[in-house]
C-alpha cells in the first residue's frame, strides 16, 4: 500500500512538473552577452530570442514570451572555452511554442548569425532519461544492422518519444565509426 502511495505521489509530481514546461523550450548554443548588469543580459537575450523566431517566421510577439532566463550558473567572463548557458523561453499558450516548433525547418534558412543554433523541448528529468536510453537503442540498433538500408532514430513528442527506422534513400551516405 505504501509503495502504491509513493509511485502514485511521482507519477503526479512528474505530470505537474510537465505540465509546468508544456510551454517551454530551451535554446542552445547561444552566445553570452558580456554585460554587467543582469538585467542588460536578459534584456539582449530576450532581443535575440525574438530576432531568432522572427526570422523563423514562427509568427512570435513580445507578449507571447513571458520570460527568457539562462539556465545554470553565469561562467567566468574570462574564460570564453565554457560553452554559452542555454536559454529558456516560456511562452504564453502551448499553440505559440507549437508554432515555434514546426517552424525549426527553416532554421536551415536564417541569417548566419542564427548557424548552429538548437531549439528543444524542455523536459523533466525523467523524460531526458527515457530519451538518453532510446537514443543509446537507436545506435545499438543501427549498428547491428548489417545491411546498411535503415537509419534509426528517435522522434516523438517528449512524453511519446519512440524509435523509428528511416530507409536509406541513396548509397553514398557513408558512416563514420
């Protein structure tokens, strides 16, 4: 009984806090500001943020982003090795995020400043979990794949995610081991 009370406790505190970023994605390698203040920071990044999903044409206003934070904690300006912190967006409704999600396809086709940028879902814990393990059988997968035909991967939203086989089109794709 009191193992039936504790799952059922995890699986409502898992579904709360993914309900808590059901809005949300995170942004990765995004370049830090180099300004004092905190407050200049966020301003600059919530600028960029807004230039990134324009030129998406994600269809995104000012009002729609109700906070833009970086994650973690702020790496020493001098040392310019450490990656940029990731950036969370939280938006308005679940439809904008959508909006903003089916738009990454022309993220191929943004100015060059916007190159190498990623746009992820935010997920809990347990959800990164369950993707870290499916892309581990996605490798497995493919590589005990002898013939060479299929490429495996994972796709899904976050709290569907499963491993899809992909037929290779054209012979010269070419693995690197």
């Amino acid at each position: 009984m009191q193992q039936n009370l504790c799952r059922a406790r995890a699986e409502a505190e898992e579904h709360r806090d993914r309900e808590n970023r059901r809005n949300n994605v995170i942004l990765y390698n995004i370049t830090e500001s180099k300004e004092a203040k905190a407050d200049d920071r966020n301003k600059q990044d919530a600028t960029f943020c807004m230039q990134l999903f324009n030129s998406m044409q994600g269809g995104v206003s000012e009002e729609d982003m109700t906070q833009v934070f970086r994650l973690g904690k702020r790496p020493d300006p001098d040392n310019p090795s450490i990656a940029p912190r990731p950036i969370t967006v939280h938006f308005a409704s679940y439809g904008i995020k959508n909006l903003v999600m089916e738009s990454l396809y022309k993220l191929k086709n943004v100015d060059k400043k916007f190159k190498g940028i990623n746009i992820a879902h935010d997920m809990t814990v347990n959800e990164r979990l369950e993707c870290r393990n499916l892309v581990a059988e996605a490798k497995q997968k493919e590589a005990e794949d002898s013939s060479g035909e299929y490429l495996y991967r994972v796709r899904g939203t976050p709290w569907k995610m499963r491993i899809v086989q992909i037929k290779v089109r054209h012979r010269t794709l070419v693995k690197t081991v």
